[in-house]
C-alpha cells in the first residue's frame, strides 16, 4: 500500500505527544529519583527527543513527498518500536496499567503502520539503524550513570560506527 498520509499525521501525533508526556511527567515531579538518575534519564530523554523529532520530521516529509520520507519514516518508527517496547516493558514491571495500555496502543499502531507500507529490506536496515540508535543512547546512559567505564567505552566505539554509517544511508540510499 505504500506510505500515506496517515502514517504522516501517526508520526506527527507520536512525536508530538512524546514531547509532550515527557513535558508533563517532568513538570509534575512524575519521574522518580531524578537526581539520583540524572545521567541515565540525559541520556533517556535525548534518545526520547530524538524519536519525537525524528518522527515529527519523517511526518512531515511524507506530506512533503521528500525524498527522504520513506527513510526517514522507517528509521522513527526504528526508534519508536524499541521505544514503545522498553516503555511497556518498564511498566508492566512497575504495574502501571495506564502505560501498559498506551505502551500497547503505541506499538500496535507502530506495527500496523509498518505492515501497511510495503517494508522491504532496505526499509529493514533503515528501522534496524533507529532501533540500534536509541538503544545505544539508552545503554550507554545506564553504564554511564552505573560508572562501567569499559562497558561505557564499548558503546561509544559501537556509536562511532553506527552514526557515519546511519548518515550516510541517508545521504546515499542503500
């Protein structure tokens, strides 16, 4: 079916709102132990930030018929799927029922969309280059915070690999 212009506005809608519960959970002193976390959630939320943009940008791309929309839609929802996943998974750890609810509304409609637009593989490599992004993000705060230099080193090695490579599957299509 290809990339429509729903899964524009279901970009624009999730990276808005991503921005947006961040915002809330943060002004309203939702987030536990931040101060005690404070390396770990930097990092957590540059990897959020930059799922919202990436997203809200790939939304916008599609409406743009850009060049880069389909990848660039491929590598958010990348991000968004490992995002959504780590979030369902944290609360249902904590027993929290309403993001358990949105954790699975999010990654049904990430999965929905996914299926909808034709993924071939190199819309795969696209998606793996966004989930391994935020995952290096994720990980590298959590070693960081937890004071694992070696481990820490490992991961920025790993960065130092994928980010060239990610920029220039953007720059020329693989």
């Amino acid at each position: 079916m290809g990339i429509t212009k729903s899964s524009a506005h279901f970009c624009l809608v999730v990276g808005i709102s991503i921005l947006v519960l961040w915002t809330v959970l943060i002004s309203t002193g939702s987030v536990e132990n931040m101060s005690a976390n404070a390396v770990s959630l930097a990092f957590h939320w540059t990897a959020e930030g930059l799922t919202a943009a990436a997203l809200i940008v790939a939304g916008a791309a599609i409406l743009r018929q850009s060049i880069y929309a389909r990848r660039l839609f491929y590598f958010a929802l990348g991000m968004l799927l490992i995002a959504a996943a780590g979030m369902l998974w944290f609360y249902v750890v904590a027993g929290d029922t309403t993001f358990i609810t949105i954790g699975v509304i999010v990654l049904a409609f990430t999965v929905r969309f996914l299926r909808r637009s034709g993924t071939g593989t190199t819309d795969l490599v696209y998606m793996a280059l966004g989930t391994v992004l935020y995952g290096e993000l994720n990980s590298l705060g959590r070693i960081l915070q937890v004071g694992e230099t070696p481990a820490a080193i490992y991961i920025v090695i790993m960065m130092a690999v994928t980010l060239p490579f990610t920029l220039h599957a953007f720059r020329r299509p693989l």
